[in-house]
C-alpha cells in the first residue's frame, strides 16, 4: 500500500492529465507511485476512462481500465454528481494497480459552459 502522498500524486497526475493543460507540468516527485511506472498507453487509458465516467457513467457506476500490453489496470468510480452555481459536478474516486503497487484518490469536476470538465477543489 502506497504513503497518503503518493496515493495523493497518483490522484492528481490523473488528475492534470485529464486536462489539457497538466501536459507541461514536471511529474517528477512521483517516483514511488502507480502513475510513475505508466506508459504512454496507460495514461490515454486513464484519460479515456475519466472522460467516459465524466460523460456516461451514473453515479455509483465504475468505468475499468485495462493495457494488457503493460499489465497495469484501474478504475474510475463516479461517486456523486452535485450542482455548483449552475455548474454539473462529478466526484470521482480513481484507482491505479501497477505491478505491486496501488493508490486511490478522490478528484471533482465541473462542466464548464462549452462542455469541457475542469479539476475543482473538492
């Protein structure tokens, strides 16, 4: 089981990388969590399913994520969806396995007014 802080890193890698703008961000203190040990396929994976929990999935509901190729795997679970001045917003618990190595975090989101979803504060 992972330290509160890369359980914490875990989340919010998961978290800059389901927006465009987490892309340019050092990713460096990471070393010993889940998400340091992912592939390129594994983070389109992670991204596709927080974009499709986002989107699709009803509140209780998990979208899996799976790269054979790699062996790692996770999670995205939609644990409530809220109103927030005028706002759609979605709590999600995310969770990533790599090798022997496992952390959740917990992240909200919002809808913004062209439909894109933007991290908030939880």
């Amino acid at each position: 089981m992972l330290s509160k802080a890369a359980t914490r890193a875990t989340g919010l890698v998961t978290l800059l990388l389901a927006s465009p703008a987490g892309f340019g961000f050092n990713l460096g203190f990471l070393h010993d969590a889940p998400a340091s040990y992912f592939t390129e396929r594994d983070w389109e994976l992670v991204k596709g399913a927080v974009e499709d929990a986002l989107r699709d999935a009803a509140d209780g509901e998990t979208v899996d994520w799976n790269n054979p190729d790699s062996g790692h795997l996770g999670t995205v679970t939609v644990l409530k969806t809220t109103q927030q001045q005028g706002m759609t917003c979605r709590t999600l618990k995310i969770y990533n396995e790599v090798e022997s190595r496992s952390g959740d975090s917990y992240q909200r989101f919002c809808q913004q007014a062209d439909g894109s979803w933007k991290a908030v504060p939880r």
